[in-house]
C-alpha cells in the first residue's frame, strides 16, 4: 500500500485517512465515508466509499499528469460528437 503524500498546502507530513460517519442531526440523505485530512491545515479531500479511493484522491497530485490524460480524453470524446 503507499504512503499518503504530504499536505499538498503546507506541506506537513501529518496526513491521514479518515473515516467520518454519522453524526446527530445530520441530513437524513447524508453517506458516510472515508477522506484524506491534514492534521496541521485541516485541509481534507472529498469522501470516498472506501478508504483506498480517499487515498489515491489525497495522493493525486496536478503534476502527475491525469489531468493532461483526462483533458485528452475529453478532447477526442468532443471530435467523436
């Protein structure tokens, strides 16, 4: 399994994955899950129905080039319209 990457906005390395469940008074409409948290910051990723999925959205970062892919995706799916 790898290791969650430092906060991508402060840098610190006291980074986890955490699971948020229900709390009192909550929306009945909400689903608990997993994200990525910094504990310095408190930055924190969107949640995720599994803790992998948290991880990899904590781990991704602009310079590891999905962002290219998907725009190339998303351009060729345009041409094919």
């Amino acid at each position: 399994m790898e290791e969650l990457k430092p906060c991508p906005f402060c840098g610190s390395e006291w980074v986890k994955i955490r699971w948020i469940g229900f709390s009192e008074g909550q929306a009945s409409g909400y689903v608990p899950g997993y994200r990525g948290e910094c504990t310095d910051c408190f930055a924190m990723s969107s949640a995720f129905l599994n803790a992998e999925d948290a991880k990899e959205a904590w781990n991704r970062r602009v310079t590891d080039g999905r962002i290219a892919r998907s725009e190339e995706r998303f351009s060729r799916n345009a041409e094919t319209d």
